[in-house]
C-alpha cells in the first residue's frame, strides 16, 4: 500500500482533461487500497483568476502547503506535481531543497499555447519548463509521440502514463437518427475550434464553454453551440453524432477522442501526438485536411470503433501511473 499526494494548480471541480485523469486516477488508487490526497489551488490562501480563463486560479500563497508537504514528508509519501504553476513551483522548489523524491507530469503544450497568446516564440520558454521538470525523478507524458518531442526538446527522466475511459459513462447507443457533427471542447482560441466552425457539414454542434465562445457565435452563426454537457448529455452527444471532430494541435492527448470511441463514433482530427496513439484505421481518420478526415471518417463502422476502445482502460493506466511513481 502506498500513500500518494498529488498537487495540482488545477481545481478538482473544473471539467478538462486534467481533472479527468486525477479524478479517475484516484478512483482507482484508492479502490486498490492506496491512500491518495490531492490538494489544488484552493489551499494555496489567496488567489485571482486570469482575465480571459476566470475558472483558472493564480494562487498567491503557494507557500501554505508547506505544513502539508512536511507532513506528508513524514509519513514518506509519493509526492507527485500535477502542474507547472505556482502550488506546482513551490512544491518542486521546496521539495528539492529538503533533497526529497517527486514526479511531475507533462499535461500541455505550454510554450506554444503561451505563443499563441503572447506571440513571443515557444522556444523562449521551453528553459522554464526543462528546469521545473529536470529534477523529477520521472516526468510523465501521455504518449510515446509526447516522448520522443520532449527528448528533442532536452527533457530527461521521461515515462509513459497513458489514459482511459469510463465504459459506464460513455457507450454506444444511437438516440436519435440525426445527421450532425460535433467537437466537444474547452471554447478557447488555441484549441483551433475555428478549423471546426468552417468545415462544410450540415449541422455542426460545439459542446463546451470558454473564453472564445462569444467570439465564435458571432463568427459562426450555423453552428449549434450546446454548452457546457457532463454525464449522459454529453454521451448523448457524443453517441448520436456521425463524427467527432478533434482540430487542436496542442493538445498532448485528448481524452475526448477516447469518449469519443467509447460512443462508437468515428473520430476525424490533424495530426498530432494523441490521435497518432489513439486512432487507427477502423476508428478514424487522421489527415492535414480536416474536411477530408470528416469525409471519410463517417464512413467507418460504428461497432469496429467501439472496440478499439476496450483496451483504454483507467485501471490499466493506474497501474501504469503508480508504477511510474513508485
């Protein structure tokens, strides 16, 4: 039995990927009898929210979880760093000067998502990221693809943690017999929701909530924009649509191309390091044309998408996790 801190500048209760993963990873670890704490930014004290993502939290005080980092030292837990920011800091900070043992994990593309925002080249801020990273005993990455990128950017110490999905939550099941495609998302400008919104289907349905998703509405009127979905709405939408559409670049993974599978739907993305390790050819389509993607990929079979799923499982990538930790 391990006990294993993770500390994370990601709320437990936000909706992304991250949490996704945690949540489910813990989940797990305690069902195998480990004891498991994650502490995010709320324990940070103070804090502000950036002015175009409001449900992100700066904190102020990372240095508060300085009594939970001496106590969980005593009791020789697994500390983990789920994040780069300031609980992230301190704690990989702290952490090396006592000379005690963490993991980090490698989420996101930060330096090209801050590109994006800032203009200022990915590689001005690649340094920060190597030096967070370079005392980790083991810095995790969801795909082989993510690997080999990190390597060539100087990481050290890189391991595999792969991801799953819920086959309770998300499963197949056609509920209407409507024509539609759909991209669930955060609603943000570096997911590239743009490439979605313009391609030539129909009926075209948004699922999610941002920054961005004002800008986009009055940009794309014939969009179908759902909101923000959790639980059987958002199978519902997943299941009864004819693709998924994924046309970020910057994301390291993509658990929502595994929900996507789950459903039994086709998914139809660009390149990038989660669709090369999750698609294939009887689940999707992966191609620089995104129209061209949609195109062929609606035609795949449903029931050989969903069985390319089976085999993304979180008990699986919990093992794989605590290893890593361990």
């Amino acid at each position: 039995m391990a006990r294993i801190v993770i500390i994370s500048d990601t709320d437990i209760d936000q909706i992304n990927g991250v949490v996704t993963t945690y949540n489910n990873t813990m989940r797990e670890l305690r069902a195998a009898g480990h004891i498991v704490h994650m502490f995010d930014s709320m324990w940070g004290g103070k804090w502000f929210s950036l002015p175009s993502y409001k449900e992100v939290r700066i904190v102020l005080q990372p240095w508060k979880i300085k009594l939970i980092l001496d106590s969980e030292m005593r009791w020789d837990a697994k500390i983990h760093i789920a994040t780069e920011g300031p609980m992230g800091l301190f704690t990989r900070l702290y952490l090396n000067w006592k000379k005690y043992p963490f993991t980090t994990c490698y989420h996101t593309k930060f330096p090209e998502f801050i590109e994006k925002i800032t203009k200022i080249p990915a590689k001005f801020f690649y340094p920060y990221f190597r030096w967070f990273h370079n005392k980790s005993k083991c810095v995790m990455v969801p795909t082989e693809g993510m690997k080999v990128f990190l390597e060539t950017k100087g990481f050290k110490n890189i391991k595999v943690w792969t991801r799953g999905v819920d086959p309770i939550v998300f499963y197949p099941e056609n509920i209407v017999d409507m024509d539609y495609i759909v991209c669930v998302s955060r609603v943000s400008k570096e997911k590239n929701l743009d490439a979605f919104c313009q391609l030539d289907y129909p009926m075209k349905v948004l699922v999610g909530d941002g920054p961005y998703l004002e800008e986009l509405k009055k940009k794309y009127p014939n969009v179908i924009y759902a909101g923000k979905c959790t639980g059987e709405s958002l199978r519902r939408a997943y299941a009864g649509a004819k693709c998924f559409v994924f046309p970020s670049h910057e994301d390291t993974f993509g658990i929502v191309l595994l929900e996507a599978i789950a459903c039994g739907t086709p998914v139809a993305s660009y390149p990038g390091p989660g669709s090369f390790e999750v698609l294939e050819y009887s689940n999707g389509v992966i191609s620089t044309n995104l129209q061209e993607a949609v195109n062929e990929a609606i035609k795949k079979d449903r029931n050989e998408v969903f069985k390319t799923s089976k085999k993304w499982t979180w008990k699986a990538a919990t093992e794989n996790f605590l290893q890593n930790v361990l």
